[in-house]
C-alpha cells in the first residue's frame, strides 16, 4: 500500500440542460456524463490515473450501480476495500454558468466495520470526513506512524473537529468556512490552532489561501481558463486533492507550494470536461495545461474566468 483514501461512494450523473423542468414539463439535455463520484473517491481515482494505484476504502451496494462502481476501480487499477451499504449513492449534477446545482441521494447505513488493513509501505492517508469512525481511526493510525494525513473539509461534519488534531494537511472549501462563519483568514488561523502543519481554503476562481510549514500566508491564483471553456466544475476541488496527494508521493523534497500549482493544473484540466472521469488528467494532460496557460501576477483583474479550485 502505498497511499489510502477513504470517503462515501456515489454515481454521478452530470448533464447539460438550458433549465431544471419543474411540475409537468419535460426536457432533454444536451449532454450527460455518468461517472464514479464522491470527494475523496474521485481524488483516488485522480491518483490512480497519474500512476500511483491507491488503496480506497468506500462503501458499496449489492446493486448494479454498486457493480458498476466495482468495474470502474478494476478499470483504474484503484485496490478496492468495500464498506457495504443497502442501496448505492447518487448525485444529479447540473453544471451552468461555471456552476453547478446538486441533488445527492445518499445511504450511509453502513451494513458491517470498516475493513482493517494492513498500513505497511503507507506513505499518505486522504479523507473527507465520510465514514466518520474509520476516519478517525486511519487519522490516528497514520499520524502515529508518521504517515502524512490529507484532509478535504468539503463541508462540515460530525467529527471534524476532533478529527482535524490528527491531520498534516487539511484545505477546505468556502462552504466550510461559511458553516462555521469564519472568513478564509480567520479559517486558516483556525487550522494552524488545530495543529494543522499546511492549511488551505480553495476560493473557486480567486485560486488558493494557504499558509506553509512557516505559518506564512499566501495566495495562489487559479489558472485562467476562459469561461468559453469551463463546462463543469464539480469535482475540480477532488482532482486538485488527488493531484497534491499524487505529487507529493512522487517528489517529496519539492515544496507545498509546488505540489498545489501542479494541482491547480489538474484542475484547469478538469473544468474543460464533462464529469469525472473524462476530467482526471494523465501526466501529458497536465503538461499541456502548462504549456497553454500562464499564471496570473495576481488574482484580481483576470481578463478571462480562472480555473475553480473548489
């Protein structure tokens, strides 16, 4: 095992549509997509698709969008370790404008334990606060051993605090600042409070505020894709996780600021395509994306929309 990720399994059925049909009225979309989701699932797939095979521990249903999830990691080579449920999870995702309405239809009755595993050759943990008692306990595991632990505050769960006192790396979204009504600033002084050694807030086209192994505070701008370009954010903030996670498995005498702009490339990659799968990158992909785009001086006065790092 070389890397560990573990979060709540979902199909994602992503379509483009000019509006939602409410009552009785009907509508045909453009365009669909139908992928694995989940935040630190499709980070795990992300990886997978740099090289590095990860080890998932997700939850899974005896239906056949459980088996369809089933041939989805054998396809990445993801080494699945299945929480079973009763009934898989959806997600209806309807991207519009550069962003996206979502309905989840989500169990997460979980039927037996978590799987125990062997953390041997370990080198990195990612959760996003799903299956909250495995979390806790890989969290705990993993930083014992010295195992760096990642942590997708994607929203503001029912262990987070206590969990955050085990995590190395912990970027959270704005949502997650919203629900503890705290600024970004004021976010990020919370997580150094926490122990949190590199702490984030992804701000969607304004890019990244993070601060270092120093406690100094910068920003990273996102990309600038054009907005002609951005067809679907969803998911752009779980490859930018899977794509840190990668980076820093593969060069980890390069710094933090490093690992996060290739990351910001995964994403600038990610939000030009329709779902997840078509937007996980291969390393090729993200050299074309450095290629094509050039780092803003700063976040404000883009001429074009940025890449959203969600």
């Amino acid at each position: 095992m070389e890397a560990l990720f573990i979060g709540q399994t979902y199909i994602d059925v992503t379509f483009l549509a000019d509006h939602m049909p409410q009552g009785d009225e009907k509508s045909v979309a453009s365009e669909y997509a139908v992928s694995f989701g989940g935040n630190a699932v499709t980070a795990a797939f992300c990886c997978a698709k740099l090289s590095v095979k990860p080890d998932l521990i997700a939850t899974n249903a005896d239906d056949w969008l459980g088996n369809m999830f089933l041939d989805m990691a054998a396809k990445y080579d993801v080494h699945l370790h299945v929480r079973k449920v009763e009934k898989s999870s959806l997600s209806f995702i309807m991207p519009k404008g550069g962003k996206r309405a979502i309905v989840r239809c989500r169990d997460d009755h979980y039927l037996e334990p978590f799987p125990m595993l062997d953390l041997q050759g370990c080198r990195a943990l990612h959760i996003d606060g799903h299956q909250a008692d495995a979390a806790m306990f890989y969290a705990q595991r993993c930083r014992k051993a010295g195992i760096l632990t990642s942590l997708d505050g994607g929203g503001l769960r029912s262990n987070t605090h206590e969990l955050l006192a085990f995590i190395d790396v912990a970027v959270v979204a704005e949502r997650f600042c919203e629900q503890m009504d705290m600024s970004s600033e004021e976010m990020l002084d919370y997580l150094k409070g926490c122990g949190c050694k590199i702490g984030g807030v992804t701000l969607g086209e304004l890019g990244l505020l993070w601060y270092d192994e120093t406690g100094t505070v910068q920003r990273l701008p996102a990309l600038p894709v054009p907005h002609s370009r951005v067809r679907d954010t969803s998911g752009a903030g779980d490859v930018f996780h899977g794509a840190y996670v990668y980076s820093y498995l593969r060069n980890r005498q390069q710094s933090w600021h490093d690992h996060f702009r290739f990351a910001a490339k995964a994403s600038a990659f990610k939000i030009q395509r329709l779902g997840n799968e078509a937007g996980l990158p291969s390393l090729d992909d993200i050299e074309r994306v450095e290629q094509e785009f050039h780092w803003p001086a700063s976040p404000a006065g883009r001429p074009a929309r940025a890449a959203a790092i969600r």
